[in-house]
C-alpha cells in the first residue's frame, strides 16, 4: 500500500529529527520519496512557539492502517517525545508524524483514525512538501490531485 505520512519538528534541531524520524520509519516500511524541508511558522499554536520544519514522505507498505500509525506514534516516542492527557493542542514537540493518506482508501474508525487526514487539504505546511513528492496522486475524497489542492489554497492565500 502506497502511503503519504507528514512530519514536522519545532524543538531542537529540527532537520536532525526529522532525517532520524525518516530513518526509524525506513527500517519498517519501504521509502519512496521524501521532501525537501519547509519552515513554517507555527499554525494554531501556544504564543512562543518556535517555527516548524515540514516534510512529507511517500513509502510503500504491507502494514495496515492502523499500524501505521502504531508505527507513527512509537517512532515519535522513540525520537523523545512524550504525549500526555494534559498535552496542549499543537504543543511544540520534538517530531510529529501524521498519516495522510493510505492508498485510496477512506476510513472513519474513530476520531483517532481518519483517512484520509481531515485537515490536510487546509494546510500548506502539508501540501507544500506533500506536492514536491506527490503532487499527482489523487485525494480519495476530493477527486483532486494533490498539486490542486496546493495550488487552490496557495491561490486563496495570495489573493
């Protein structure tokens, strides 16, 4: 299964977690392709926080969905990162890796397990790197391409 994961870091050095987080993730699933970095500044976030470095990869797997993101969430606790009920909303952390799409498959599980991701198509600190490496895979939901969704919401924040 062709999968496209996000990856952000905004704590320490950035680049260093994100290639280590693409190096854990390559020891389980096949990498494809991986993005060039973007920073970003922080979206929605606690006043203070440092600027993001973003990234996207595509890998190929046999896992499921759901070990996917198992893998996702030990290969974010492995790189330092911990994760509380009292965590913030868009805390800064170490990394954060996120599915973003999982073939064309659309799974609604539950709030912990939407695919494709229900935001991505609302971010450029996604769909910027997302289209460097995957501009023409199709989103399951929308029909369109990921270089589309790009540059509609590029579009949109110009105007």
């Amino acid at each position: 299964m062709i999968i496209c994961l996000a990856l952000g870091s905004n704590i320490g050095e950035r680049k260093k977690n994100i290639d280590a987080a693409v190096e854990q993730l390559s020891k389980t699933i096949k990498v494809i392709a991986v993005s060039g970095c973007f920073q970003t500044a922080p979206v929605d976030c606690p006043a203070g926080s440092e600027y993001y470095l973003n990234g996207a990869l595509i890998g190929d797997t046999d896992l499921t969905a759901q070990d996917v993101i198992k893998l996702c969430l030990e290969t974010e606790q492995k790189a330092g990162r911990i994760r509380s009920d009292n965590d913030r909303k868009n805390a800064p952390r170490i990394i954060d890796i996120d599915l973003l799409l999982y073939g064309q498959e659309i799974i609604s599980q539950s709030p912990e397990i939407i695919i494709p991701h229900p935001r991505m198509h609302e971010r450029m600190f996604v769909l910027e790197p997302l289209s460097e490496i995957a501009g023409s895979i199709i989103h399951p939901v929308f029909s369109k391409s990921i270089a589309e969704l790009f540059n509609e919401l590029k579009d949109r924040n110009e105007a």
